[in-house]
C-alpha cells in the first residue's frame, strides 16, 4: 500500500512539509484556511549545520488529520510522507470536560507518538469568548487551565503548550495572539526540519561510505539522496536539488570510469546488461516514474538510468531560469553516454549507439537551437546510413530489418504527443520509413542548423555543417550540390591556415570535379593536393600522374589547359649576369630562374618560358631611357612563396609577471598574446588575391608576346632547379618579365604576374669624340700633345673611315713621324694597336681610323701648336671648310691664373654625322714681353 501512496504525492511535485492536526477537527477546521494563507507569508532564517550559509525561506505545510498510519516506521526513510510536526487542538476551558474526555484524548495522542519517537508536537489552547458563555459554572482560569496541560504534558517543554486568544476576531489582542502563534509554528517547523534533515544526512552520509564493502547498491544509496533532492524542491530550494543530482552524477561517472580502467564495482553488473528500449527523454513531466520505480527495483538499465537524471536535472534548471544550461548539458549527455556504453561494453543495437537520438526528439522547441539541431541533423543521417537511406540503390533487406528493430526500441509513444501530428516520435518514424521522407527532414534540420549558426556569426560551424552536407550529397551521388558546401569550408579552412582540413577537404573537391568531368578545375586541384605535404607520397604521386596522364593524351592537342603555377613550382629567385641588369644592345645577357618543383615525381617539361614587355627607351642622357624606380639590388631578386598570406599571422607572445606591491615577490607569471586581434579575427570578408588563388583555380590569361626567354626540354626535379635564359637585346629600351610558362604536353602552368618587378635595361649610345691636354696647363707657343678619344657607341668604324681636320693657322696640327691609335674594349682592356695615316692638305687634316666594333673605345695622340696673336690687328676673318665663319682666337686674363688665356676651337667632320664636332681647347701664354723707349724732352 505505501507505493501506491507516495506515487501521487510525488509524480505531482506539489509537496508541501506534512503536519498533522490532532484534538478538536471542527475546530481546526475552522482555523484551516488563514492558518494555510498566512503561514508562508513571512519568511525564517535557517540556519543549516556544516558551516552553510544561512537562506531566507518561506514555509509552507500540508495540514493532514492525525491517524496513527501517518507515523514513520522504522527503517522508512521517506522524506516527503514524513510528517514534521504534530498539533493537538483543543478549546476546552471546563475542567470536567478536560477530565473526562480531553485529558484521556491527549494522552493516547502522545504515546502514539512517543511510541513512534516523533518528539516534535505542540499543544495549541484556542480561547473564545463563546465557549466562556456556555459554561460559567464551571470555567476555570485560562491559566489554570494552561497550567493542567503543562503539568500533565509539558512538565519539562513549557513551550510546547500555547494559547491563541480569539483568533477569528479583528481585534488588536487577537492580532498579537495569531502573530505570536504563527511565529511559534514557523520556528518549531524549522526546528524539525534542521534536525530532522540532519539526522537524515548523516544517516545518507554513513551510507555513501559504505560503497567499498561488498553488497552495496547504488541504486538504493541514489534513492536516499534523490530523497533529500525531492526535500530540498519540497522547500524549493531548487539550487540544493540540483547539487544532489550532480554529485549523483558524478559519482555514477566516475565508478564508470573505473570500470574501464579495470577497477569494477559488482552492482555496474545490472548497468551492464543488455539493452532492449532506447525511448526518449521525457521532460513534460517533473518525473518520470516508470523510470524511476525501474531505479528503485535495479532493473534499470544505463540509458533509463542517464535519462531519468538528466530529465530530474532538467527540470531543476528551469525552475532556477537557467534554461541554456539545459542544451549544454544535453551535448554533455550524448556523448558522455556513447562513451559509458562502450566501457561497460552494453550490446545495444549499433545504430542506438550512435545515435543517442532521444537525447534530442523529446527536448521542446526553443531549446533545439545551434549545437542541438547541428548534432541532431549528424544522428539522423548516421541513422540513414546505417539504415540505407542514403545510398544510391536504396536500402537493402538487412537495412529494412535493421530500421524495425530500431523502431521497435523507441517503445510507444507518449500519450502527450499521441494526438500531434507534428511529434518527435511521429518525424523519426516518418524520417526512417522512406528515402525522400528521410532527405527532407535531414536538409531541414541541416540547413536550419546552418542558418542559425549564421545569424550568430558562428561561421566556422555551419561550414562543418556543410561539409556534413557534401557528404551526404555525395552519397547521393550529387557532386555538383556536394562541391558548393565543400568550397565554403575550404575558404574558410585557407583564410585561417587550418592544412590537415585544408588537405581533406580538396580531396573532396576532386571527387567531385572528376565526377563532374570539369577537367580543368579537377586538375588544378590534383596540382595542388600533389605538392601537399600532408599527404603521404603515395597519395601526391596519384594525383601527379593524374597530371601527367592527361598532359600526355594525344586526342585535341591543340586543346589546352591553363593551370595556375603556384601548384606545380614556386619561382623562389632571378639572378642577371651582368649584375647590373643594364646592357647596350646586342650584348649578351644571361637570366637565371630558381624554381622550386613541388611534384612528387621528374617532370619533363617541353618548353619553360617568359614572356617579356618591352617598352622604347625615351630621350635622355647620352640618348638612354630615364631610369624607372628599381630595385636597389637589381642583380638578384627573391620571391616570397604565393600562398603565404593565407597562412595565419604568428603569435606575438610576450611575459606577465604579478608581483606583491610590498616586498615585490612574485605572485604569478603568464604569457599574453599581443596580436589577438590578427590571430583570432575572421578572415572570410578580407582575403587577398593570394589567398584566393590558393584554394579556387584562378582565370589565366596566356600573354603571347613576341619578345620571350625560352629553353626547350628541361626536366624538373623535386625540389629546387636552376634555369639558365638568354635575354635578347636587339632593340634599345626596357625590358619587363610578365609572366612564366611551363609546357608540360597539353598543359600549361602560368604564373600570371611576376612580382615585385623583374626588368632590365638596353640602351643606345651615340659616338662621342673627345680632346683633353696629356699635361695642363697646354701652353701656347710651343708645341703640345693632345690626346683623342672616340667612343664608338652603336656605330661599328669601318676601314677608310677618317676624321677631317679643318686647318687652322692659329692652331696647325704639327706632323709627326709615327702616330699609333689604341683599341679599348668596354671593359677598358686593350685588344689591338694599329699605326694612323694622317694626311694634310691646305685646308684640311684627314686622319684615317682603324676598324672597331661599336661600343668599343680609340685612342691616339696627336701634337699642336697655338701660334701667340701678334698685336691688336684683327686680319679678315677666315671661313671654314663647312662654310661657317672662324672667329679669331682672343687673348684674355683667367681668373685661376696670371698666365693669359687662349681658347682655340677644333673642327672636325666625323663620317657618323653631318654635322661638324667643335673640340674646345685653352692655352696659355707662358709670359709676356713689353718695351718701352723713354726720352728726356728734346
């Protein structure tokens, strides 16, 4: 009979501290309803044993009839039928009547509770002006009747007895009466409480420890202390409830633990059993009994078991307004659950196992938010896989068989959700019974996992949400939805430099670009996954030869296929020879490529070039192009690797110390990172080209310009090359590397851009002739030695060339017997020496060359005098071979000297110009002579 007693009282959660009411029932009844409404309205201090904090609670209490069936027995420990105080109610004032019938009455009552050793009671003596009137005669005092019931009952706990005057009157005596009375009942209730909760914790306590020695059950020790939860709710003090779930927890978890590491304890055995009902949690109701009286019998098993606490927690949590602590703590159950039934090593049906599914298809609507419906979509397609509804043919007989004896383990459904057409039980049902009923309810709870998961800007998480997507797609032989999701997650992936993802996502993306025969972007993806570290070198050469096979493919070779360089090679470094990266034209250049083959395997490649932009040079000094801003070292250039800016940036770690302010001893030391902002920031919105290019194939443009380096048939090694071009340096101007190309078969690597800027420089240069003293100062009068410098530019002497001197009497060339010319390499070296033929006439001076290549530099040596001007006369002036005017040298004083100045100007037509070049020359007049004739008058 008690069973079915306490069902009620708890399957309702409306426990209220049980009083029972004893004596006089007319008149508590009376009394019943303000006694009910007004306990509770003020609130007591209770404070507990331990040391815990003292709490402000309001109490409450169910005031039953006294029946001796409401005492405990012994060995009950049932908290909540336990009744916490006893009142006798009387209003006798006649002494025959307290004689002959209230005294014995009295008395049976506190044996019986004597005898059951419940010592909480109180006497309460209801005095009322009525009774007074019906009984003159024989009323007593109020104290002497008060004083009757004290000897007799409360000879040594006087305060058990109190007298209520008047309490259904409005009266200021009956107001302090009722106040004193209400007062006295909340104390002695607490009273109750704190010892009887006491004793009862103790007594818990003594229990717990005794769960080394053998025969000890867990399940009855979780009763006793889901008793004291049940109290705790009782006087709603749910935050203490709550506790008394979590140790239960806890302690549950750890014996699991054990076991797994060898220490096992005999009552794990009934956990252990075999599992044959997997039905949901049940969080419409405050308890769930069916599974609690399983708990109670042990025959539950470690499903039931983490069901039922977690609903007892649940409830707990929404009475405390703490709802999201509800949906953390069902991911915490999901998984905490795969892993107990592992080590107790449970049989449970392989597709309960994981799924956990009712974890989820019970929990209400507002709390299946984000991880909830992400990992609700994760259990329903693991359903459907193990169920065969997401494969191509569809599922087989052994996956039918499979789906009814799932089913069957959900059990019947609640009577809550029977007449919803929209229940949880009713969507799994319709979800496991056909393929397109299954992919329906999967793509909703996928992308409503996804949407949510935007709308908080947890984008990493609904790309994983994605990716679960591809999958599926992919099962369902759909690549084309498959490659969209995939493509989202591995942006993601590239911008936050995440490379094992990275790696497995692309070779997701080649599956399905291969099954999407888009050759072009499925080899850009084969180039990249075969220059992945992260792959083994079995796996890079596959995805190689994949290349390679289709490169060598002799059907359409005039089809081709661009593919982006920064896959197959990395340009690492350029070198000019000569450094100087400035040639004239025709010489020789020679350009050195560093490339760095990120292919497994040689790869033969049938032409490696460069296409180049030239520009013409502009006017400038010595006609050469005006110089473009350069690199300051232009000899050699280093090319960071492309993909570079895709990695995260690296952590800025710096010390913190916490030092005391008193003796500066150190209290703690950390380390910070100073760059969060750049290492934890979102990168989705802000990547750059770089990055782009690294995970999506770019758009190439082939440049085919006409001026290119090329070298034909060079194999690439793994690793770093070496590459020798020619330049060509026909035309003046400058010369800008655009982009690199390598032919392998029908496939063609480029890398687009070549940066920072490569160029290099031809220029032209006109000859230039020269005249400079051997000595200074040249002096006038004597013979002088002047030494001739051509340099040849882009004009190439032949033989019969000759320079024509215009003779001049102020300034005669001076016949010499041998006259030799040197010839002078760029670099300044000699290479030959050859006698000059100089021949005079009247007017003119013909000096034959030797014959030079341009660029080249001739050197001779000629003598001249300037002859000292006469006087001041001034003869006719002279004119030139070329017709223009010879203007007499004039004599003049140099500032930097006391000598006298003469400027002397040769004329001489060069057979590489028109025009004639006037060499200027300045003598100087070594000393002057003056006389003068004096006479003394007559």
């Amino acid at each position: 009979m008690e069973p079915q007693e306490e069902k009620p009282i708890i399957y309702t959660m409306e426990n209220k501290p049980i009083v029972t009411c004893g004596g006089d029932q007319a008149l508590f009844t009376s009394l019943y309803t303000p006694l009910a409404q007004q306990l509770p309205r003020e609130p007591m201090e209770w404070r507990r044993t331990y040391g815990r904090a003292p709490k402000m609670i309001h109490l409450e209490a169910n005031f039953v009839q006294f029946k001796e069936e409401l005492l405990p027995k012994e060995g009950n420990k049932a908290l909540l039928t336990f009744p916490f105080l006893h009142i006798y109610w009387t209003d006798c004032c006649d002494t025959e009547a307290y004689k002959g019938s209230v005294k014995e009455d009295m008395l049976r009552w506190q044996n019986s509770l004597r005898l059951h050793g419940s010592a909480d009671w109180v006497i309460v003596i209801v005095e009322t002006n009525d009774a007074k009137k019906k009984n003159k005669t024989n009323i007593l005092p109020r104290s002497s009747i008060m004083d009757k019931i004290r000897n007799d009952f409360c000879n040594k706990q006087s305060d058990r007895c109190v007298v209520l005057s008047d309490p259904l009157k409005d009266s200021l005596r009956s107001l302090e009466s009722w106040s004193a009375f209400l007062l006295k009942l909340r104390t002695l209730l607490l009273m109750s409480f704190t010892k009887n909760l006491g004793r009862f914790e103790d007594d818990m306590r003594t229990l717990r420890e005794k769960r080394t020695q053998p025969g000890w059950s867990f399940c009855e020790y979780f009763m006793v202390q889901e008793e004291l939860a049940f109290v705790f709710e009782m006087l709603q003090q749910f935050e203490d409830a709550l506790v008394q779930y979590d140790e239960l927890d806890a302690l549950f978890t750890q014996y699991v633990l054990n076991f797994g590491a060898g220490d096992g304890a005999n009552w794990l055995g009934s956990f252990c059993a075999p599992v044959r009902n997997w039905s949901g949690l049940l969080l419409r109701r405050p308890i769930d009994m069916e599974k609690r009286d399983s708990i109670q019998r042990g025959e539950a098993s470690l499903l039931d078991l983490r069901s039922y606490l977690f609903s007892r927690q649940c409830t707990l949590l929404i009475f405390l307004q703490r709802p999201w602590e509800v949906t953390q703590r069902a991911l915490e159950l999901l998984h905490n659950c795969v892993q107990e039934l592992y080590l107790l090593e449970v049989e449970l049906l392989h597709a309960v196992v994981q799924q956990l599914q009712g974890a989820l298809r019970d929990l209400p609507g507002p709390l299946q938010e984000d991880e909830q419906r992400a990992l609700a979509g994760e259990q329903l397609k693991s359903l459907g896989e193990l169920c065969g509804l997401v494969s191509e043919k569809g599922p087989t007989s052994e996956d039918l068989n499979r789906t009814v004896h799932l089913l069957a383990g959900l059990g019947d459904e609640r009577p809550e959700t029977v007449h919803s057409l929209q229940s949880p039980y009713k969507k799994l049902k319709e979800a496991l019974s056909s393929v397109e009923a299954f992919e329906r309810h999967y793509l909703e709870l996928s992308h409503a996992a996804m949407e949510m998961y935007k709308d908080i800007s947890r984008m990493r998480s609904a790309r994983l949400v994605g990716k679960s997507l591809a999958e599926f797609y992919m099962r369902k032989g759909d690549p084309e939805r498959a490659e969209v999701f995939l493509q989202d997650a591995l942006k993601s992936y590239v911008s936050e430099g995440w490379n094992l993802p990275v790696t497995h996502t692309r070779k997701n993306i080649a599956e399905c670009q291969k099954l999407l025969a888009r050759t072009e972007d499925y080899l850009q993806t084969c180039a990249l996954l075969a220059g992945d570290a992260n792959l083994t070198n079995e796996e890079r050469k596959h995805f190689c030869q994949e290349i390679l096979s289709f490169a060598s493919k002799s059907t359409d070779k005039s089809q081709k296929v661009t593919l982006g360089m920064n896959a197959f090679a990395q340009l690492t470094r350029l070198q000019f020879r000569p450094s100087s990266a400035t040639v004239h034209s025709g010489a020789a250049l020679q350009v050195e490529l560093s490339l760095r083959c990120l292919m497994p395997v040689s790869v033969c490649v049938q032409q490696l070039a460069a296409s180049i932009h030239f520009s013409l040079e502009q006017a400038g000094t010595h006609g050469r192009s005006k110089d473009p801003p350069r690199l300051a070292n232009p000899s050699t250039v280093h090319f960071a690797q492309a993909h570079a800016s895709a990695t995260a940036p690296s952590l800025e770690l710096d010390e913190i110390q916490d030092r005391s302010p008193s003796d500066n001893a150190l209290n703690s030391a950390g380390i910070v990172c100073k760059n969060t902002h750049l290492v934890m920031r979102r990168r989705d919105s802000d990547s750059s080209p770089d990055t782009a290019n690294y995970f999506s194939p770019p758009a190439v443009t082939v440049d085919d310009g006409a001026q290119m380096l090329k070298v034909q048939d060079v194999t690439l090694e793994p690793g770093y090359n070496t590459i020798v071009f020619t330049a060509p340096s026909g035309d003046p101007g400058t010369y800008t590397l655009r982009q690199l190309c390598a032919m392998v078969g029908r496939v063609q690597f480029v890398l687009p851009h070549i940066y920072p800027l490569v160029q290099y420089e031809v220029y032209s240069q006109e000859p230039q002739l020269t005249a400079e003293p051997l000595s200074e100062p040249l002096l006038a009068g004597l013979p002088q030695s002047v030494r001739f410098t051509l340099l040849t530019g882009h004009y190439a002497v032949k033989r019969g060339d000759a320079l024509q001197l215009s003779n001049s009497d102020a300034m005669p060339l001076l016949p010499a017997a041998t006259c030799r010319a040197s010839v002078l390499s760029p670099a300044g070296e000699c290479v030959g020496k050859s006698p000059l033929s100089i021949q005079s006439s009247e007017k003119v001076t013909s000096i034959s060359l030797p014959p030079t290549p341009p660029y080249h530099m001739v050197e001779f040596h000629l003598e001249v005098l300037c002859v000292i001007p006469p006087g001041p006369e001034r003869p006719p002036n002279e004119r030139l071979t070329n017709g223009e005017v010879r203007h007499r040298p004039r004599s003049y004083s140099h500032p930097d000297t006391p000598m006298t100045a003469i400027d002397q100007r040769m004329s001489i037509d060069c057979p590489w110009s028109i025009y004639s070049t006037l060499l200027p020359l300045t003598f100087y007049i070594p000393f002057k002579t003056k006389h003068s004739l004096l006479s003394a008058g007559n």
